[in-house]
C-alpha cells in the first residue's frame, strides 16, 4: 500500500518535505493533482528512490509555488521490475493551499531566450508560437553567429508566426559578432532590433534609445521596461558606455518611481543570481555596478537568459530579494536546457527548451515556464513571489533557500 505525507512549511510554497511509504516498490513519481487525480498540463515534480524498507523522501527547495489548481499530491509508484504499479495520494493541509486568486489586472508578457537559429527555423517558429502573451521579451543570441542572413530568417519566422506580437529584445553575445554585419546596406542585430522597436513604435510605445548604445526603455502599461546591451562585437560581455558608470540606468530607475514594476531585459545573469553561481566568475564586467544600482531600488523583474539551465534543477531559476521585493530570474533556453548531468533520476523532458509566461502586478509576480515542444508545464519552473506573501518573513530561513 502506497502513503504519501507532506511536511510543507508555508502557504502556497511548495517548499518541504514529502515522505512516500511504499514497501515493496522502487520509485515514486511525484506530481500535483485533485481528489480525483493528477492535474492534466502539469509534469511530474520529483522521481523518488523508494529504499528496501519502503521508504522514501523528497525534498522540495527553490521557493516554487504550489499550482492554484492543486489540492493533493499524487505519487505513482513502480515495482523494481516494473511489472506492478499503485498509486496514492494525500491531501494538502488546507493552510498550505495556494489560495491566491489570479489578478484579472496582471499584465502578461512572455519571454523567449537563446534562440540561436543557424539553418532550422522550424524551431523558430515553433517557439515563437508557444508564446501566449502579446507582448515577447527576447533575451539575447537569437542567432547563433549574428549573421544578417540569419537576422532576415528570424524576421521571416516572425512574420510567419507572430506577426502582431509586439517584441522587445536585447542582443546576446551570439548576436554581435563584428561591426561589419551593421554598415550601411546590411543589417545585422542592430537592424533586426531597430525593426521590432519601430514595429512597437507604430503601436503607440515611446521608445527611448540610448544614442551611445543599443539599450532603451519603454513603458508597456504599468512596467517600466528596460533593455540592456551587455556585449560587444566579439561577443565580449562589455558593456559599451566606456568608462561611463551606468548612470543613466539610475536615472531611469529614479524617474519612474510609480512603476508597478521596473523590468530589466539582461542578456546575462549576475553573478549572485545565476544559477551558475558556485561557480565563480560573473559574466558582466560591471556585475557588482548593476548589482549596486539595482540594490538601490525596489520592484524590480530582472530577466536574464544565456546560461542554459535547465529551471527544472532543485535550486530553481528564481531568487527573491524579499526586503526590496527584487526577483531575478534566469530563463534558461528556448532550445534545449543544460540539465548539467544532474545526480537524481529525470525526465527527458526536463532537458527541453522552455518559454517563460509572466503575469505582473504592482502586488506579485507569477512565473511558469512550459516545454516548447509539449506544452507541459513545469512544476519546478512555477513561481508566486508577493509583497503580501508569508515567505517573506523566511527569508533568512536556511530552508526556505
Ligand atoms: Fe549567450
């Protein structure tokens, strides 16, 4: 007989511990589901060792949220042979529900990173229409070599797929390669970037760009929204004011002060928020300048791509700086993810290239991500981050990182 018991700690999170008994079985596979079953859309959020004794234990970290749809955690488990099956559920402690009802008023915008399209633009394509919302962040190395033949390819995919979205990007390092691709006659990231924004333009957005730099800002309903440019041709991560600190940034950050939320497109992570970060070295050369300004503000959604990472790994792809409400999130690839030859049992599709959907409101911030190829949505990629939330008073907690 198979009995499932939870050890949750804060309502909504699905942060804790979750203890299968199943004496006789192998593994158990973890999903979120209803009195009636697992819910449909959603994949698996663990698979669990069962021991010899019967016993086995997940634990949950990162701060994911619980879907508003769940009230039970269902655990389907497997014999070592495979050739018996049995599942069980138990119920989620009413306190720990995820009650929050959906703001009506959120704005939505979807993001889509690391595109990198050489010669297959099917998977172009196919990402651009997973995209749910009209508004698309794109977060850098659209192309793999900053080719203009491929930018005119991506431009292609876009009028084939989602011609009345309106895209905001930033160029990654794969984008600008050499300045030659941007002189007069050819057009390159610079030229690819001036079409979406003059596309944006058209439908009422005021653009204001930087003359010393392809970063901009743009107010998109309650947002602020600000791209920056991170790399330089050779697809170094410089970013091109000089030795200008990034003032202006500051500057934008301090004139907009009613913003609901100040969304920064960054084509890196910075060094304490990426997933990486055990690691070592930062990517940006003014990793601790953006960093500081940042700390100097509230509100902010930084979103960053270019490590690849897979948001299904235990530690997450999300932090929350709960004392300024700041969340920084790596949005790992459209194309496939890094799982980084992780140590615990996974599905395939934990590998696959995700698309980000955002729903923004002055109080919260909602965060899943779905398989580009499947649709699935990703338990270990769904996050509710509240200014209103208990889990900010965790945030010292050891278990809550
Ligand atoms: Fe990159």
């Amino acid at each position: 007989m198979v009995k499932l018991q939870t050890g949750l700690v804060c309502a909504g999170c699905a942060q804790g511990k979750y203890m299968v008994k199943a004496k006789g079985f192998f593994l158990a596979v973890l999903r979120w589901g209803d009195a009636e079953g697992p819910l449909d859309g959603w994949g698996p959020f663990a698979y669990v060792p069962i021991d010899p004794a019967g016993n086995g234990t997940f634990y949950f970290s990162g701060r994911r949220a619980i879907p508003r749809e769940a009230t039970h955690v269902w655990a389907h488990c497997v014999n070592y042979d495979f050739s018996a099956a049995e599942d069980g559920c138990a119920e989620i402690p009413e306190r720990f529900l995820n009650t929050a009802a959906p703001d009506p008023s959120a704005m939505r915008f979807s993001v889509l990173t690391d595109l990198h399209l050489s010669g297959k633009p099917w998977r172009i394509t196919q990402a651009l229409k997973a995209t749910e919302s009209d508004t698309l962040f794109l977060l850098g190395d659209a192309t793999n070599d900053g080719l203009p033949d491929q930018f005119s390819l991506f431009q292609a995919c876009i009028r084939d797929s989602v011609p009345e979205k309106v895209i905001f990007p930033v160029p990654g390092n794969h984008d600008i390669t050499h300045p030659r691709f941007n002189l007069p006659g050819t057009a390159a990231y610079g030229g690819f970037q001036e079409t979406l924004l003059s596309k944006a333009a058209e439908k009422g957005y005021t653009v204001d760009r930087r003359e010393s730099s392809l970063a901009y800002a743009v107010r998109v309903g309650r947002a602020d929204v600000i791209g920056l440019q991170c790399v330089t041709e050779g697809r170094k991560f410089l970013f091109p004011e000089g030795k200008e600190p990034l003032g202006w940034l500051e500057a934008r950050l301090d004139s907009f002060p009613d913003a609901a939320r100040h969304i920064i497109l960054c084509h890196a992570p910075l060094l304490n928020h990426n997933p990486h970060r055990n690691e070592g070295a930062p990517y940006l050369n003014r990793d601790k300048e953006l960093q500081a300004i940042l700390d100097r503000h509230t509100n902010i959604l930084f979103l960053s791509g270019h490590t690849h990472v897979s948001p299904n790994l235990p530690r997450g792809s999300a932090d929350w700086d709960a004392e300024r409400n700041n969340i920084y999130l790596d949005c790992g690839s459209a194309v496939e993810t890094d799982t980084g030859g992780g140590q615990e049992l996974m599905a395939p599709d934990w590998q696959d290239g995700v698309v980000t959907e955002l729903a923004v409101s002055g109080d919260a911030v909602e965060i899943s991500m779905r398989s580009v190829k499947t649709g699935v949505r990703f338990p270990r990629a769904y996050y509710r981050f509240s200014r209103s939330d208990p889990m900010k008073t965790w945030t010292s907690a050891a278990h809550c990182r």
